[in-house]
C-alpha cells in the first residue's frame, strides 16, 4: 500500500481529528445531554463525571490539536482506568467484557500523545511543524 505514502501526514492528522472529535461525544452526553444517553446529566464528582469532563476537554484538544501531547496522555490515562476499573473486573478479554472501546482509546491515545499534532493542528500553526 505504498501509494498511500504520500498521505501518511494528513491520514495521521485525520486520526487525530476523528479520535478526539469521537472522544469530545462522550463527553459532550455527560455535560451537554447532547446527545441524550443513559450518562446524560452525571454528577460531575462522580468518577463517570470527572472522567466526562476529561472526555469534553481532552477531546476538543486533541481534535483542534492544541496542546496534543499531554492532552492525549491524560486521555490516555483516563481510558486506561476506565478499562480497569469498569470492563477487567467482569473478564479478562475484551470481547466478553465490553471494554474493546476503552482499550482502543487508550493506546490510539498514547500514540497520539507520542507522535503529537501531526501536520493539521493548531500546535503545528504555532510551533511551524507537528
């Protein structure tokens, strides 16, 4: 699939917009009741409502790609205690305890806060490079 290589920055950035944008609904339900889901309206001291707050803020960040890395890491973080405090108590795999989302956020995360903005984000506007 080598001809896609001379896409590979903006397929990256599209990564990143899409993942954070995904990300930003989860959070936008618990804050914004936008959409309305069974989380809408949580209470923001609430494990759930820290973590929605995570979900509203590191998402748009990371959408936007402002301040990429260690937004991206919190995300990271936040996914990574979702998955084991939620989803590893009930199975260890995946498949049978529903946490395939919240482990694929985690580690599409942490690359992101590894690799940075990429070539569409607003830290590569100020910094003249992702």
């Amino acid at each position: 699939m080598k001809f896609l290589n001379p896409f590979k920055d903006d397929i990256y950035s599209l990564l990143r917009l899409m993942t954070g944008l995904l990300f930003l609904q989860h959070g936008t339900t618990k804050y914004l009741s936008f959409p309305v889901t069974k989380y809408s309206g949580v209470d923001p001291t609430s494990l759930i409502g820290m973590a929605g707050m995570i979900e509203l803020v590191g998402g748009a960040l990371v959408a936007v790609g402002l301040f990429t890395r260690p937004a991206a890491f919190v995300c990271s973080g936040c996914m990574a205690v979702a998955y084991f405090h939620e989803h590893f108590p009930q199975s260890f795999f995946p498949i049978l305890n529903w946490g395939e989302l919240s482990a694929l956020y985690c580690f599409v995360f942490f690359y992101i806060a590894a690799a940075g903005g990429g070539k569409w984000s607003i830290d590569a506007m100020r910094k003249g490079g992702g």
